[in-house]
C-alpha cells in the first residue's frame, strides 16, 4: 500500500457505509453531510444492539410480555428513520419523526411500569435535547412541547387511576430507577458530544472558508473593502497596497477617503450611502498614489472604478440598524487615459474640420474677389475698341489687375509659408543684420496707410541696437504682420506703439494698439490657422486669418516666445522675444519644428488676462 493511501480501518468502513445511505443533496455539503451522518450513525447502531441484545434478554428473562415484544419492535424504528432520511434528505422532517417515536416508547413503558414515577418518565428530558442536534427551532419546540404533553398525560392517568399496578417490589423499582438515570444521562451525553463535534466541524469549515476567502481577498489584482454608512473602511484587502504603495493599516478608518480626490469625495460618499440603503453602485474617483523613490514632492492620482453593494441585503433596508457596505476597486487609469485621448483626438478632428470650413469660407471670398477683378478688366482691355477705352483708362485698369493679382499672389504666399511651416519644410536662413533699420523700414512702409486711417504710428527703437543673427526676411515678415494687424484693427483717431529693445541675449519687440480688442470666447482660438474673430459675415475687415499664425510660427522657428494681451474694447498688445543669435536645433525631426514652442505659447494665452488681436 503506497503511504498516500488512506488506512482501512474500522472507523473508516463506518463512514464510508453512511456516505453511501446518503441522499444526494447532503453530499455536496460537508456540513450537512456531517449533519446526516450524526443523526443515522447512532440510531442504526441502537437498532443492531437491539437485535444483537434481544436473544440474550430471552436467555436471561423467559418468553416475553406483549409489552416487551413492543418495546423491542420499537427499538428498531430507527432503521425506518434512517431510511427516511437517506431517500428524501428531509433532515427536520426525520427528527420529528424521531421524536414522535421516542415519546411514543417512553409513555408506551412508562404506561406499564408507574406511569410518572416510572423510570423511563425521565427519558422525557432527552426528547427535546435530541432535537435541539436539528439546528432547528420549529423542531426543538415541538419536542418540547411534545415532551410536557407526555409528562402531562402520565401525570393525568395516575391522578385518575387509569393506569395498571405496579407490582414490582422497592428494589426493583429502584433498580429500574436506577438504569432509568444511567440510561437516560449516557444517551444526553452521547448527544452532547454528537452537539460538540458538530460544533467542531462547523467551526473548522468556517475557519477554512474564511482562510479560503483570505486567500482569494490577497492574491485578487482588485482591492476589496468593507465600510460603514459614513465611509470608514472596516477591512481592505493587501492588493491596495500594490495599487496605492503604502501599507493596508494606514487606509483604515478615513484613511482611504482622505486619499480620495476632493473634486471627487461627495460621489464617492454618495455612492456608499446608497449602497447602505440597499442599492448597487458604481462611482469612478481618483485616489492619491504614494510616490516612490525619492519623488516626494510629486502628487499621483490614479483613476479607480468602484463597484459597491450592501453587505446584507435585508439589513440595508433597514435604516435603523447600522449598515455596512462591500467595495471592489480596480485600477481604470489606462482606460481614462484611453478615454481622454479618444476625446482630444475627437476635438483635433473637430478642430481639424472645423478649419477646413473657416478655410473655404475664406478662400472663397479673398480668392474670388481679385480673380474677379483680373477677368473683368482684363476683358475690358481685351475689348477696348469696342468700349473706346481711353489710354488713362487702360492704365487704370491695368494697375488694378497688377493690384489684384499682387493681393492673390500675397494670399497664395500665405498659404504656402503656412503649409511650410506646419510640414517642417520652411528653413531658417542665418545671417547678421541689423534689427533697427528693418523695424524702421517695415513702419515706413506702413505709416502712408496708417496716416490715411487716421491712426498715429509710434516707433521707439534706440539707436544702439545690437545686431542680431537670424533670418531678416522672416523678422520684417513678424512685424509687418503685427504693425498690419495694428493698424487695420485701429479706429480712427487710435494709436499704434512700436517698440524695439535688447536686453541680455534677447530682442524683444512690443506691438501694442488701442483698438477693438478681442473677446473672451475668441482668445483661445488666436493663432489658429484661418481663424477670424467673430462670425464671418459679421467681420469689416479683409483678411485671411494666416497672419497671426504666420508670426506665431515664425517665433517659434527662431525659438522665440510670444505673448498676447488684450481686453475688449481697451486694445492689444502683442510682445515678442527673439534670440539676438539664433542657434539651430541639434538633429531635431523636421515635423517638430513648429510643434517645439506651440504649447508655450498657448500657456501664455490662457495665464493671460485677455489675449490678442484678430489676425490679418
């Protein structure tokens, strides 16, 4: 025999035979099959030692009373019972059974041998304590009552005289009385231990469903808990110290609420609260992570989802009896960073439709408006001696087409610049000049227009301008755009300010108006290609909406920042800062360029009070 098999022994043989009498609905229950066994086991064994001890009672009494024979017929009713049990598994049923026939021997003898003072009348107390081993309360009160009513009934029928003579001497009836006690008290025993060893076995089931549970609690990826009505955690399982990195015992009490995002703590608590009422939950909130390593300083929140439901059910409807609340978490931070990135890729595409509809609604009027103007006079031209166009006509017409086509071609410049600096295709060209006579040049060129809109230029640029290193055909582009911008957004009677100074490596330019100024809802947008303050058909102003967009790249190209302040109705002002020496990004992609200072200046547009101006 190997010595992982199991020794064959008496005890064994016994259990195996009940297991087999079994009725299948107890088998699967290690409580209720101990249960079965406990109420079969000793009433099979009372039956055989009934038939084994009938032959020797013959031996040693003679032929037997009609009583007698009864008395030992009834004795093998426990095998009945047994069989009862193992066909229908009716556990409660059986012992009623059970003590329907033990009362029935006991007044059956003690009707024979005195009555209430017979000794099987104390057998009456046994009754209720073999149905106390049911687990029941219905079966235990009916023994009881069952009981008193036998004891009652003797008591009765000897008060009346019903019942035959006792004819047995003092000593016998001591000796009955005697064995009547020993008997009954070894029986009340033997149930004692039966109780206490399905005490034991309850017990120690419990014990290993608690540790399996344990086990289970402690090695789940997701984080149980159990809290009151008010949120204070009662039990967390040790996963939260994975999720949280920090030991289980700090997190009791209101220590895992006061991990909980403020923003988030009254769903969290409303969540428990209507768990504790009986609902099921879910609440997603953020928790406070313990930073590791030598991170301190840095504060961690991770995305946690929360499904919650009363630990019992009944009792969480009722609302005077405290409630507890169950919880499992689990780490959803991937799947909201999912979630948030599938929302800025939405809005990109939003944004990204958006434009395209700015974009034709713009190109189709600034292109349509100079071609319009190209054909019709060129038609003109073309028929001059029908229309008998006169030679200063024919130069008026002349000069218009060249204006128009410069305004398309100037548009066209835009949009092409525009897609060069978003492809990363738009090379810086370095070299020396000299940023004073460009900015003095750009606001000659723009002082005729500015003087025709009744509008004063103000240029303040020190003499002593270094020079800088940079592209100068880009530079004089930043400021005709910003000056332009100035000017068309000025009324009259405004004035525009144009100032140029160096301070330690930098240049910073400083355009700022007392124009129109831009509203609110508007600033988030300015530096947006093709993007135009206010609706379009509700716009004075010519324009493509690339000239901002133009200058923020160009900035950004030269590693330059720009800030835009502005507030409606009181005018804007436009600051740029540019490296007297421009030194070109080490090996960087080429479609980063325009990306590397995009997000500094949208930082500064929203820390801003009001921002910019609308764009060219």
């Amino acid at each position: 025999m190997s010595r992982s098999a199991r020794p064959v022994t008496v005890l064994s043989i016994i259990r195996d035979c009940l297991d087999a009498l079994l009725h299948p609905s107890a088998r699967y229950d290690a409580l209720t099959r101990a249960r079965h066994r406990a109420f079969m086991a000793p009433r099979l064994l009372g039956s055989l030692a009934a038939f084994a001890a009938f032959p020797v009672y013959l031996v040693l009494r003679g032929a037997p009373s009609a009583i007698e024979v009864a008395a030992f017929a009834w004795l093998i009713a426990p095998i009945l019972l047994s069989w009862f049990l193992s066909r229908t598994g009716r556990y409660e049923g059986a012992h009623v059974l059970s003590s329907l026939a033990l009362a029935g021997l006991i007044m059956a003898i003690a009707a024979t041998t005195g009555g209430i003072e017979s000794f099987a009348a104390i057998w009456l107390v046994v009754v209720p304590l073999e149905a106390a081993l049911s687990a029941s309360r219905r079966v235990a009160a009916f023994a009881s009552v069952l009981a008193l009513s036998c004891a009652g009934i003797l008591i009765l029928v000897s008060q009346l005289g019903w019942l035959p003579l006792d004819e047995a001497t003092a000593t016998e009836r001591g000796v009955l009385m005697a064995f009547g006690v020993a008997s009954a008290t070894l029986y009340a025993a033997g149930l004692a231990f039966g109780a206490e060893s399905l005490a034991r076995t309850s017990v120690t089931l419990l014990s290993r469903e608690e540790e399996r549970y344990r086990l289970l609690a402690r090695n789940m990826s997701d984080v149980i808990s159990r809290h009151q009505r008010n949120g204070a955690v009662q039990f967390i399982s040790p996963a939260a110290e994975a999720m949280l990195g920090m030991p289980v015992a700090q997190l009791h009490g209101h220590g895992l609420f006061d991990r909980v995002h403020v923003a988030d703590r009254p769903a969290y608590l409303t969540a428990l609260s209507d768990a504790a009422r009986g609902d099921v939950r879910s609440v997603e909130f953020r928790l406070r992570r313990e930073p590791t390593g030598s991170e301190r300083g840095q504060v961690d929140f991770i995305w946690v989802e929360m499904r919650c439901r009363p630990l019992d059910q009944d009792l969480g409807r009722d609302t005077t009896r405290e409630a507890e609340v169950v919880g499992v978490m689990r780490d959803v931070t991937d799947r909201k960073v999912s979630e948030q990135a599938l929302d800025q890729a939405r809005s990109a595409a939003e944004g990204a439709d958006a434009a395209k509809t700015r974009f034709l609604a713009t190109m189709s009027h600034e292109l349509r408006t100079p071609l319009n103007a190209i054909i019709g006079f060129s038609e003109m031209i073309a028929q001059e001696q029908t229309l008998m166009l006169g030679a200063a006509q024919r130069k008026e017409y002349a000069e218009l087409i060249n204006a128009s086509g410069q305004h398309l071609l100037s548009v066209v410049n835009g949009i092409l610049d525009m897609s060069k600096m978003e492809s990363g295709n738009f090379e810086i060209a370095s070299e020396p000049f000299a940023p004073r006579a460009s900015l003095m040049h750009c606001c000659n060129l723009l002082a005729l227009k500015a003087r025709e809109n009744g509008i004063d230029l103000v240029t303040d640029a020190p003499q002593d301008l270094p020079v800088m290193t940079g592209d100068p055909r880009a530079f004089k582009q930043i400021v005709l755009n910003l000056v332009a911008n100035a000017v068309k957004f000025t009324e009259r009677g405004g004035q525009v300010s144009v100032s140029a100074a160096a301070s330690g490596s930098q240049l910073t330019l400083r355009i700022s108006d007392t124009g129109v100024g831009i509203a609110p809802d508007d600033l988030k947008h300015i530096g947006a290609p093709f993007f135009q303050c206010g609706k379009t058909y509700e716009r004075r102003h010519e324009g493509t909406g690339l000239g901002l967009s133009i200058v923020k790249s160009l900035v950004a190209l030269h590693l330059g920042e720009l800030t835009v302040q502005s507030r409606l109705g009181e005018g804007t002002a436009v600051t740029v800062k540019l490296p007297l020496v421009y030194t070109p990004p080490q090996a960087k992609p080429a479609e980063s360029k325009i990306a590397t200072l995009t997000p500094v200046f949208r930082h500064e547009v929203q820390d801003q009070p009001a921002l910019v101006k609308k764009s060219a």
